[in-house]
C-alpha cells in the first residue's frame, strides 16, 4: 500500500485516483496518523468480465448495447463456401507474403 501525506493527496489527487483506478490502495497520512483510505471500488454487477468491460468503456474503446433485440441482417447465414475457396486463396497470400 502507499502512503502520502495530505498534500502531496491534494496536489496529485487525479494521479492518485489512477493509481487506484488501476487497483492500487492508497492511505493517506495527516502529521503520521492514518485518516483515510483510497481503495477501488467493488464492482458489484458480477465478475472480472464486468470491471473489463466497465474500464473499456471508461476509455471508449467499446459500447455497450441497450440490450435489445438483435438486427434480423445479422442473423441471416452467411455466403457459402464448401469447396473452402476462401480459406485456400487466405492461406496462398499468406505463403506469398502478400
């Protein structure tokens, strides 16, 4: 855990919430007497699964949906390909480089 002083919390207070941000803990001291702690806050809608996708959103990085229904377009099959023609012409560019 690392430890500050009063002032130094208040004059980097936004670099310390990022520290904590990050999951550091933080305790702030006032003339040696521990006064408070600067902790992460639990995320209390489930798992790591949510504090990942919280902090990507936080960075705009994602969006989540509304939760409703999904577009019937991205439902439909896509084109079909039996004979693997897209695979096979993959696989060539990546032997020549390309």
């Amino acid at each position: 855990m690392k430890v500050v002083n009063v002032a130094e919390a208040k004059n980097n207070l936004s670099a310390l919430l990022e520290q904590v941000r990050r999951g550091s803990r933080i305790r702030i001291m006032n003339r040696g007497t521990p006064v408070a702690d600067l902790v992460p806050v639990e995320i209390t809608k489930g798992s790591e699964d949510e504090a990942f996708l919280a902090d990507l959103e936080r960075r705009g990085i994602i969006r989540r949906g509304k939760g409703g229904p999904i577009p019937k377009e991205l439902l439909k099959p896509t084109i079909s390909d039996p004979k693997g023609e897209t695979l096979k012409a993959l696989l060539e560019e990546r032997r020549n480089g390309r």
